[in-house]
C-alpha cells in the first residue's frame, strides 16, 4: 500500500507537470533529471559552436529554464557531473523531455529489478522471500527518491550490481567494462578500480581502460578540450561553493560530511579534510583487504572463498557509502547489494532455521543483523519524515549505516574466534 501511494505522489506530479520544478512557500524545487537532459542538449550547442563554456552556470542555468518555463530558476542547479555525461545524454536529448522523463523512469525500473533477478538468482531461494525483496527494495525511500527526482542511481544500479557478480564470477573483462561505466559517479571510482585491478589485474584494467577511451574520445569530439580541461575547476565549484549554487546540499548528506557540517554548523575546510582524510584511509585499508583476500585465495575451499568475497564485497559498499565526500539519501539504494548478500551469507533462515554460516555463533549478533536489514525499507522513511518534522543532531542513514558496519564487525570477530 505504501509502494502504491508514494509513486502515485510521483504520477500526479507528472500529471501537473511538477516532476521537473515547482514552487512551494518561496523555494524552488527541482529535480535531477534536469541536470542530465540539460547536459545533453549543451553538449549539442558544443558541436554547433565549440566555444560554448558547458561550466559557465549561466549557460546552464539559461539552458535549464527553457526546459521549464512555468518555474522561475532563482538559484544555479549545477552540474558537476564529468562531461562524458553530456554525450551519453546526447541521444535522449533529441526526445521531448516528458517523453525522455518515462523512458529514463522505464529504464531505471527495468533495470532494478533485473539487477535485483541477478542477485536473487544466486542467493535467497523461495517465492515468498524473492517477492518480500522486490516489494521492500522499491518500496524503500532510497528507491522512490531516486524515481521522483530521476536520479542517476537508477542507471548505476545495475551497473553496479553487475560489476560486483562479474568480479565474484571472475568475468574480470566485463567487471572492468562495467566499473568503468560506473565512473559517472567519480566518489566510488576509486575504490572500484582498485578492487578490480588487485582481482582481475590485466584484464579488468583492458576493459576499464576501454570504456575510459571511449569517454575521452567522445568528450573530446563533442564538448572540446577546453571543456574537458576546465572539469576539475567545476568540479571543485560545484563541491565548495559554499551555497552559491544548488545540488549539492552538504547538510543533508548522509555520510561523515553531512554528520560534521550537522555537528559544526559549516561545511568548512576542517571537514573537508577529515572528510578527505577519512575516505582516502577508509579506501586504502579496504583495498588491503582485498589484497590480503587475493593472497589467500587458492588456500581456501570454494565455499568459503564466495563467503570471503562476499562479505568483503558487502563492508566495501557499505564503508564507502559513509566515508565518500558525497552521499545523499538515494544513494543508500545500494545498500539493498549487501543487504541481500549479508542475509543469504550469514544470516540465513534464522531464527526459523540455522545461521547460514556455520562458524558464527552469537545469536544475539545474527538477530541484530537480521534486522536491522529487514527493517531499513520501513526505518527508511522513518528516518526522511523525522527529518522533515524536527531537526535531528545526527544523519539518520549514517548512523544506522555506522551500526551495521559495528554489528558486522563484531560477528566477523565472533566467527575469527571459532577459527
């Protein structure tokens, strides 16, 4: 009933011709998809006149409000986004924007749900547990956001999910093609490269690099080198700007900077470098990790090396997701990957069966996990409307994020501890 009362919110907005942008009590409401569509049609105007300044916000802040003419665009909605997104938009740009609006909302659901098909496969059996994880997943506030504001998470989803069955299935060309789209969002590059580089090695990094060259051909036909060269001055623009333009919005991320600018007031230089700080450490220990794992790997037996992996893949989504410099609400979307693996990997059928790992013995630890995991769909929205109500001293989604790392942690100990 939920499910079906958030996205008929959605459909009405379409039909008043609000999904885009709309006005309430003197703020402008805008959605993300306007960055993206917009982003398609600058990089037109960038073949027709390659002098065309594609980070000028005045060029896309004048380009967005002839998309929506009935709202006025009093703040710059920025885009920070690399420029290969400007030529992979190039083609649904040539469609009218409400007509693209549903193809991208189509292909978000489509694609949901067959990354969703994909985990599932090889993981929780039974209708009635493959039916509860669509429903929940779709029905959670991370998932309905990201349809409402169209959000780039719907075309990563997949991908994402992809890159990581690709790597547990040593697909490793694959998994470097797919992490390689995945660098649209540039916070988990990094982490994605590294893991795929120390699993796969010359493979992965050949289909990586593959889809890198097409990026940098396409931008450097469409948009220019110009463009390409002046990115990192946007992209400092658009993550520092201090409020001068919208789209960022640091107070509301759900992640260490959010936590911090909560707690100090500001989103200042000393937060940018504990935050800075923190992810590149929180990175590097990971891909220690998952060095460690790939020195181990031909002494474990087949099951536990999926379990290792597994549980690896799961702490790296999670710990990036608190730790990158850019987290929002609907990015936690990806927390249903480890969340279907930490429930078929340790928790099982418990407590209606045994736990799924042999080795672990705490209870108390697996109950706790379970659900915590079962119930995020619902504390979800529990988190988005307290926020709304009252303001909160901490970031909800962080803090339950912080949690599940703990009580992760504290059953990995527990299963160390039975050898």
């Amino acid at each position: 009933m939920w499910f079906l009362m958030t996205y008929n919110n959605t459909f009405q907005t379409y039909l008043k011709d609000e999904n885009l942008a709309y006005a309430k009590d003197g703020a402008t409401y805008t959605a993300d998809y306007l960055i993206y569509y917009n982003s398609g049609l600058l990089a037109w105007d960038c073949l027709k006149d390659n002098k065309v300044d594609i980070w000028d916000p005045k060029v896309q802040n004048d380009s967005m409000q002839k998309l929506v003419p009935n709202v006025k665009l009093d703040k710059v909605f920025y885009s920070q986004y690399p420029p290969y997104l400007n030529t992979l938009m190039m083609p649904l740009s040539l469609v009218p924007i409400k007509i693209a609006w549903v193809i991208w909302e189509l292909f978000g659901f489509v694609g949901i749900v067959f990354g969703l098909y994909s985990l599932l496969s090889t993981t929780l059996s039974g209708k009635f547990e493959r039916a509860l994880t669509y429903v929940a997943v779709l029905s959670s506030f991370p998932a309905w956001v990201c349809f409402r504001l169209a959000q780039m998470a719907l075309l990563l989803y997949p991908a994402l999910v992809w890159y990581w069955l690709a790597l547990e299935r040593k697909m490793w060309f694959r998994a470097g093609l797919l992490g390689g789209f995945c660098m649209l969002k540039l916070q988990y590059a990094p982490i994605l490269f590294l893991t795929g580089c120390i699993l796969g090695g010359a493979r992965f990094f050949a289909g990586y690099a593959l889809v890198g060259m097409c990026y940098l051909i396409s931008c450097i036909v469409v948009v220019g080198p110009t463009n390409i060269m002046h990115y990192p001055q946007a992209l400092k623009m658009g993550e520092l700007s201090g409020g001068q333009i919208t789209g960022v919005s640091p107070e509301s991320q759900q992640n260490l900077r959010g936590q911090l600018v909560v707690l100090l007031g500001n989103d200042g230089a000393m937060v940018h470098g504990i935050v800075a700080g923190t992810w590149l450490v929180a990175t590097i220990f990971t891909a220690y990790l998952w060095w460690r794992y790939k020195r181990s790997f031909e002494s474990l037996e087949e099951t536990e090396q999926r379990r290792r992996f597994i549980l690896l893949a799961s702490i790296t989504i999670i710990l990036q997701l608190v730790t990158s410099p850019h987290t929002h609400k609907q990015d936690y979307l990806f927390i249903s990957l480890p969340a279907i693996w930490l429930m078929y990997n340790l928790v099982g059928s418990y407590p209606v069966g045994a736990i799924a790992d042999p080795l672990v013995k705490s209870k108390c630890l697996v109950l706790w996990l379970r659900y915590m995991l079962l119930s995020f769909p619902i504390l979800s929205w529990v988190f988005f409307i307290g926020g709304q109500m009252l303001p909160l001293p901490v970031q909800p989604f962080f803090v339950w994020a912080i949690v599940l790392l703990i009580v992760i942690a504290l059953i990995l100990r527990d299963r160390s501890s039975s050898g």
